[in-house]
C-alpha cells in the first residue's frame, strides 16, 4: 500500500502544472513547485517580460514612487 501511495505520489510530480502571470506571486509559485520536486512547471502570462505590475513593458514614462531612502521601523513598541 505505502508504495503504491508513494509510485502514485511520484506520477503527480510529473504532470503538467500551469501557473497564470509572471507577477511576484506567480514567480514566486513556481519557483516553490520546482523545488517540491513538481518537473513540468510552465508560467503563462499575456506581458512580453515577467514582473507582473512591474514588467518592463508597464514602466510608465513619468512614474514616480513615494519611497523613503530611510529605513521604516514597523515594531509594535511604535503608535
């Protein structure tokens, strides 16, 4: 039985696993079935280059991000 459930196991690791968008979490999706050993992991996405929001393609001329160059200290200790 406990081989049977582990060949069985191993057959799943073979199919065909599609992840849709090659954003963050996507990237990030299929990296984490790779290394949990699925081996046909294929990321589908309609952009020309990966990054989701932050694609090369969607750089808008002009943009601007509110970013601090300090560091944020989110600890509870703080109101």
């Amino acid at each position: 039985m406990v081989s049977h459930l582990r060949e069985h196991q191993l057959d799943l690791l073979q199919e065909p696993v599609a992840v849709i968008g090659s954003g963050l979490a996507g990237l990030i999706t299929a990296h984490t079935l790779l290394q949990d050993g699925f081996a046909n992991v294929e990321v589908l996405t309609r952009d020309k280059s990966v990054g989701g929001v932050w694609s090369e393609e969607r750089v808008y001329p002009g943009l601007h991000i509110n970013r601090s160059p300090f560091p944020r200290d989110y600890s509870a200790s703080h109101p």
